[in-house]
C-alpha cells in the first residue's frame, strides 16, 4: 500500500502525518511526503532548499518506525491540488492525506480550496483531517 501525505508546514499537515503513519503502521505502506511549491520569480533557491531540508528532518522519524518513506518537493505552475493529483496518479498511490483549514466562501472564492480539488480529483480514498 502507498500513502500519500500533502504536507505545507501546519498543524492541520501535522495532524495529516500522525493519521498517515498511524495507517503505515496498521497497513504496513510506504509513505509518499509531498509539499507543492508556486514556481515564481520570488521563489529562490533557499526556500527550496529550506523545505527540502524541513521534509528530510521529517523523513528521519518514519526511519526510527521501520516505515519506507519517500520525501518530494516539487515546483511547478500547478495548484497544489493538482500537483497532488498528478504525483497520486503517476505513483499508484491508494490513500491521500490531507489536512484541512477552515476558510470562509469568500476564501474559498479567492484562493480556492485544494481539499476540495483532492477529494473530488482523486482516484483514490482521501482523508482529511483537521
């Protein structure tokens, strides 16, 4: 079985990486960490680097527990959402996690909801957690 954990440096990502390795544990799956960068002109390679670093120091915990995990930073034009997609679908994944964040229409609206896009997109089981 692989998991794939969408993963952006909050408390609702965190909550999504304990239920991801509370599955590896029951199911006994490899792991797919993935965070999806904007690639722009204000995105250097510092930050990548930066978050690389962040997702290897992540990488070490599931190592302790014996969990095969893979880390990946990708940059692209993509939504978030869609780079999720894409990475599912391009490595056979069979459940996404996801954390989830409380946002009002007008948010919704304006910056759009990459939950929303997973759960409805996926051709998988998606979990959310918050």
């Amino acid at each position: 079985m692989k998991i794939l954990v969408g993963y952006e440096n909050s408390r609702a990502a965190e909550a999504a990486l304990n239920v991801a390795l509370k599955h590896a544990r029951a199911f006994g799956a490899e792991l797919f960490i993935v965070t999806s960068l904007d690639q722009s002109h204000e995105l250097t390679r510092e930050d990548i680097e930066a978050v690389e670093d962040k997702l290897e120091k992540l990488k070490i915990t599931y190592k302790i527990d014996d969990i095969h995990c893979e880390t990946h930073a990708i940059v692209s034009l993509l939504s978030p959402g869609e780079d999720l997609i894409e990475f599912s679908r391009d490595n056979d994944i069979d459940e996404i996690v996801i954390g989830v964040k409380k946002r009002s229409k007008v948010g919704k609206l304006v910056f759009g909801s990459n939950a929303q896009y997973v759960i409805l997109e996926a051709d998988c089981n998606v979990v959310t957690v918050k």
